[in-house]
C-alpha cells in the first residue's frame, strides 16, 4: 500500500499520511516509532487512503512530470530541467530550466523552489503595482506565503498576499487571483456584490474560477 520510499522518519513527534499529486501515499513519522505501528495506523485508514486515491486519480487536469518533479511550471509553460557546465545559478532559458552542475542533487529541488519563491515575490509585487493603478486602489503590502489551501488572501487592512505557488500558474490565472483579492478592498465578504464587481473587471471570472479549481493540486507541491 505504501512504498518504503515514501516513509520519512525524523525528529516530530506525531505520525501523519497524506496523498500526494500523483496519488502516493507519503508517510510522516517519529525517528524511533517501530515499523508495525506504523504499518497497523496506514491500515486503520485503508478506506481513507483509497477514497482520496481515487479522487486524484480522476483528476485528469494533473500533469504527471510537474507533480513528479520531473518538469516545473512558470507561468504557466512546462520548463524541462537540464544540467548545464556553464551555468552558475539555476535560470529559465526558453521553455529549459538550467541548473549548474556543481549542485549537489540533493539540493537542487530547494534550490528550485527558492528560486520559484523569488520571481514570485516580484511578478505578485508588480502585478499588484499595475492593478493598484489601473483600479485606482490602494494597498497596504504586497507578499507570498506558503498557506495550504488558499490562493490569496486580503486583510482589512489592506495586506495582500499570495500562494508563492501561483507563480506556476498562467498569466490570467495569476491575475484573477489578484483582482479578486483586490476586490476585497471594496466588499471584505463573497457578497452578490463583491462577484458583481469581480465581473465588472474580469467578465470571464466564472471561466477563470473553474480553472483555478482544476489547478488545487500544486498547492500540494514543494510541502516537506
């Protein structure tokens, strides 16, 4: 049911499974907690194991190599990694992600996510300048985070921040997400009045909502 591979021991304190992208099931456990115990708990949520199973692998909208590790999505384009002697730092070129040679394998997967992390920071930075002036409305900050669940999020204050991961995303999607948070500015609740104003700035929102939802499965990508 569980390949051994994907039981990870190390120094917490309770044990936790989870179905992965693909549909693996991927184990969290204490260093010293015995295999049996392990093994008995994996089986005590068979039927849970299996109804979640079953429910990604209907996803059809998974892309198998990005949820694998095998390719990377920015922006929505599929980067197919390649190990370059030339390169001294991990960068885009074409629809290629260039990752130094001298990276220790065990380290390059971070190393992407960081520099995922970064260009998020910037594009979410300057899509919300742009939108900020096109709506002639203002905002307090603008940052990522690492939220489980959520896309975006806008508080009272006017704080806007963003899933790191919607930098995988297309261009639209990316945007929806913003224009949405920034609607919050204007209605704080998903009032009939908060959608009419969505529709007023984006009148395909309903289109782009429904693809948004068909992409929840990269929130579940780069979690340790």
């Amino acid at each position: 049911m569980v390949n051994p591979a994907n039981i990870h021991k190390s120094n917490r304190s309770t044990l936790s499974i989870y179905i992965d992208p693909t549909g693996n099931l991927v184990v969290k456990a204490p260093k010293n907690m015995p295999d049996r115990k392990i093994f008995d708990f994996i089986k005590s949520k068979g039927d849970w194991i299996r109804e979640r199973q079953a429910a990604v692998l209907k996803n059809s909208h998974i892309n198998r190599n990005v949820a694998s590790y095998n390719t990377f999505l920015f922006l929505g384009k599929e980067l197919v990694p390649v190990i370059n002697d030339q390169s001294k730092h991990i960068e885009r070129k074409d629809l290629a992600l260039m990752i130094p040679a001298k990276l220790e394998n065990d380290k390059v997967l971070k190393k992407i996510e960081k520099y995922l992390k970064d260009h998020a920071k910037a594009i979410v930075q300057e899509r919300c300048e742009y939108f900020s002036q096109a709506l002639k409305l203002n905002y307090t900050s603008a940052t990522v985070n690492n939220n489980k669940t959520r896309w975006g999020s806008c508080t009272s204050k006017g704080e806007i921040a963003l899933n790191w991961r919607a930098i995988m995303l297309k261009p639209s999607l990316l945007d929806y997400i913003i224009v949405h948070e920034f609607c919050h500015l204007l209605e704080f609740n998903h009032t009939k009045n908060f959608w009419t104003i969505v529709q007023t700035i984006l009148p395909e929102w309903r289109k782009l909502r429904l693809e948004l939802k068909h992409m929840a499965w990269i929130l579940q990508l780069f979690r340790d």
